[in-house]
C-alpha cells in the first residue's frame, strides 16, 4: 500500500498492463531460437551420415525439421501476444510466460534497481530488456524485448519515480 502526498492510503492491486513489446522482438526470439534448432538439426545430421542413414535417423530428422518449423512460427508470435507491460507513477507492471503465463507488480516504493540490457543480437534488433529488482524472494521483474528508445524512457522513468517515491523499497 502506498500513500498520496496528502497522506491518504492508496491501494495498487495486480492486473493486466496494457503496452505490448516491440514488434521487432517478434524477429529476434525467432532469430534466437532457430539458432538451437539448427545445433539439433546438424547433430543429427552428422549422426545419421556417420552411422548411415536408417529409417529411425531419418524419421527423427524430419520430425525434429517439423518441430523447429512449428516452434519458429508459433513461439514468437504467442510470446509477443502474452508479454505486456506498463510502468505508472505507482507500479510496475509486467505479464509473461508461454505455456505458464505469470503476472507480477512491484509497487515503486519497492523499486532498488533499474537496469537495462542490450546484447549483440538485441542491439541488430535495435531492442533492450529491462530488470527491475525489488526485494522480493519471487526475483526481478523483466521486461525483454522493447524497443531501444522505449526502455531508455522506461529507466529514467522509473528513477525518476523511484527517487521521488517516500518508502525503505525493502
């Protein structure tokens, strides 16, 4: 619970952020998974031209090219749909998840760090994540896959907030 400059108890309850990550993370978690998909695939390739192709190699090849096509389409796309966040002058607010979906908030008061995050791939994307840490045992709230700009605005937002926010963020 957290109190207006006046004095007066304000609630923040958990629902569902209303800003979806960029589009362009779409690209990048399928450009990110299809890396390992072809790790798979070449082992299995090697294996089945170093012991000779049988039927049971063959099979699992094919079946493994038809599980990465399918990941490759539908992951991305589902995870785009179900990772939203929003970020208020009182909380955080942040859903993800693929198959156990997950909605978190982290009151700003509870807020001890911001940081952002870009590696190579991320930076090809021109996107950032974002890590707000609090004390809770539940572990940091995670936005990945927004746009470069976007996440710059959200960490000086949520410092400047932090900063103006009376509370111990234990």
């Amino acid at each position: 619970m957290q109190h207006t400059s006046t004095g007066e108890a304000m609630t923040v309850t958990l629902r569902a952020p209303r800003n979806r990550v960029s589009r362009r993370a779409i690209g990048y978690w399928t450009l990110r998974a299809l890396g390992g998909w072809l790790v798979l695939g070449a082992i299995q390739l090697v294996w089945l031209m170093s012991a000779g192709p049988t039927g049971l190699r063959l099979l699992a090849l094919v079946a493994t090219a038809v599980l990465g096509t399918v990941h490759l389409i539908v992951m991305p796309r589902w995870r785009y749909r179900v990772h939203l966040w929003e970020a208020t002058p009182e909380a955080v607010y942040t859903q993800s998840g693929w198959l156990n979906q997950e909605r978190r908030i982290a009151p700003v008061s509870r807020i001890q760090t911001v940081d952002s995050e870009r590696g190579p791939l991320e930076q090809l994307f021109g996107l950032a994540n974002v890590t707000v840490t609090t004390a809770s045992a539940a572990g940091p709230l995670k936005i990945d896959g927004l746009d470069h700009a976007t996440a710059q605005r959200l960490v000086d937002d949520l410092t400047t907030n932090t900063q103006a926010t009376p509370g111990d963020a234990t």
